[in-house]
C-alpha cells in the first residue's frame, strides 16, 4: 500500500522548466504534421500535470505540518518559481492560440478550451510576478497563523481543526 510520505515529485529548477519549455516551443514551430501537434500537446500537458503534482505535494506538507522547517522552505521555493512557470503556461497558449494548428487543436479538444485561454491570456502580465510572489507568502502566513491557533476548550488546548468537531456536538 503506497503511504502518503512515499508519495515524491521532483522539484523543478527555473533553467529546467525553461529548457522544457524552449524545446515544446522549438517543437511547436517546426511541427506541421497533426499527429506531430497533436502528441506535442500531450507532451505539455503531461509537463502541465508533473509541475502541478509537485505543486500540490508541497502544499500538502506544508498545511499538515507549518513547522516543520523543509516544508517550509519547499512552500517558500515554490512561491517564488509559481510566477514562473505562469508566464511560461500563458506563453505557451498564446503559442497555440497564434498557431496554424489552432484549428485543429480546436476540433480535438473543443473551442470551449481557447476561450479559457483567451481568459488567462488577459488576466495575465509578466509585470505581476512580483505581486504574485507576495500574494503566495501572505497566503503562507496566514496559512502559519491559523495551524498556530490553539484554543483552550473543556480543559485542554484545542486547535481549530479539533474544534470543528464541537460545531456538530449538542
């Protein structure tokens, strides 16, 4: 039976998710073949899902234990890189929305999806990162300050986890 602390992803580094990047985009270029497009679609949406597993795990850890110093620092790392790899996803649908192969990715995956991508392509703009790095590490605060809690409940210290039990208790 798989545990949850044997669950890993690696942790990505700036220069390797950009050089990933870079080759989908050298890729997305060169390719004129549907079936060429339509497996370089996969191959970023497999980046996509491994980037955004890593991204959970580390949340993960971090709100079951704030203390804990590496998962603090792991939070941290990712706050920083998380802007990152936003400018690099909407460059790369914008990629695709300016692609001759929009048409066709359009009849795979539906119109629907490009209308999402409009949204994040306007939503969006490199000058935010900063913003976006702060927003993270205030989140990381308060995320800090409540596991912190502790209420003193029927004689013993409670956190306000265990006190929503009591919310259902007559």
């Amino acid at each position: 039976m798989l545990h949850f602390n044997d669950i890993s992803e690696e942790t990505p580094t700036v220069d390797s998710i950009n050089a990933e990047y870079n080759t989908l985009w050298s890729r997305l270029e060169s390719t004129s073949d549907k079936e060429d497009a339509l497996a370089l679609f996969n191959d970023w949406d497999n980046l996509r899902r491994r980037l955004s597993s890593w991204h959970s795990l580390v949340h993960l850890r971090f709100s079951r234990d704030t203390t804990r110093p590496e998962h603090k620092s792991a939070v941290e790392y990712l706050n920083e890189l998380k802007p990152e790899i936003t400018r690099l996803e909407v460059e790369m649908k914008r990629r695709w929305m300016d692609s001759p192969h929009r048409s066709m990715l359009a009849q795979h995956h539906g119109s629907h999806l490009f209308a999402l991508w409009e949204k994040d392509l306007a939503s969006f703009d490199p000058s935010i990162q900063d913003l976006m790095v702060r927003e993270s590490k205030l989140t990381m605060e308060y995320v800090e300050l409540l596991a912190q809690a502790k209420i003193d409940f029927e004689g013993k210290p409670q956190n306000l986890s265990s006190m929503a039990g009591y919310s259902f208790s007559p």
